[in-house]
C-alpha cells in the first residue's frame, strides 16, 4: 500500500509542445519560439528575424557589460545595433536549457520596438517568459531572481541620457 501512494504522489509533465526538440536547424527553433512568443506575448515579431551566432564565452564575457542576475556566466546576448544574438558554446539546441537562452535572446530582439529607460528594464520580461516556457517543461530558470529584479528597476545611476 505504501508504494502505490508514494506513485500517487509522483507527477509526470509532458512537455505541451515538443517540436522544438526535432526541430533540424537553429532556423527552425527560431521559428518555433517565435510562435510561442506570439501566443504568450504582446511583443511585436521583428520584420527581419535576428542572426544567430555562436561564439566562445569569452567573447561573450567580453562585449557582456554589465549583468548580474543571472547564475554562473552568461549563455547569450543580444546586440540590438546589429539584430545579433551571441550564443556561447557549447550550446544544445535540444537541451532545454541551452534553448530557453535563444528564447530568452528573442525575447530582446522583440523588445527593440519599445522604449526602456534602462538597458536592465528589458531583463524581467526576458527572464519571465524563460521561466514561463521551462516551466511548462517541468523545469525552472537558473536565475538570481532579486538581481534580475534590482537590475530591472533602473536605479538613478542606469539613467543615461542620449
């Protein structure tokens, strides 16, 4: 009796929406999240989907600046001068962790419409939506949620005028 209440206790997720593990090309995952941002967000898609590219993680520690809310080094950037997102190797497209940074990325490359007073402001949401899309996997976001918090309130030291 014991071990059937123990399995009563246990809860299986499926993931609702697995295309994003068979998808064949980085291409194809893009496309994958830009329909789930369409369907969980009021982000407007770029006109132009941003290119991806994969670098070290040195060159992204080194055009990186400023970003404490996340755990360990950071996995992705988006440079919205060149509607680029930097993805550090290795990266898995079929590890769900490695994907939700590309999501995460997108996320900014669609932020680009809006006015932000800060460049942090922009992180919340990013790191929302990752969260959101993980979850429904079964997992989280690795994310120091009070730094990502700080970071978003655009203290009156992130204030620069142009």
């Amino acid at each position: 009796m014991l071990a059937s209440s123990a399995w009563a206790d246990t809860i299986v997720r499926l993931d609702p929406e697995p295309e994003w593990r068979n998808t064949e090309s980085i291409t194809e995952l893009v496309e994958v999240f830009d329909i789930w941002l369409d369907q969980n967000t009021d982000f407007q898609r770029p006109q132009n989907s941003p290119t991806i590219e994969f670098v070290s993680a040195s060159f992204v520690a080194s055009i990186q600046g400023s970003s404490a809310s996340s755990s360990g080094q950071t996995r992705g950037l988006f440079d919205p001068a060149s509607s680029t997102v930097y993805l550090a190797r290795p990266w898995d497209r079929k590890n769900p962790h490695d994907a939700s940074v590309l999501l995460h990325e997108l996320v900014h490359a669609r932020q680009v419409a809006r006015h932000y007073f800060c460049p942090g402001a922009q992180e919340e949401a990013a790191y929302r939506l990752q969260d959101d899309w993980l979850r429904e996997r079964g997992l989280q976001a690795k994310v120091n949620w009070i730094a990502v918090v700080l970071e978003s309130g655009c203290s009156r030291r992130d204030f620069h005028p142009d």
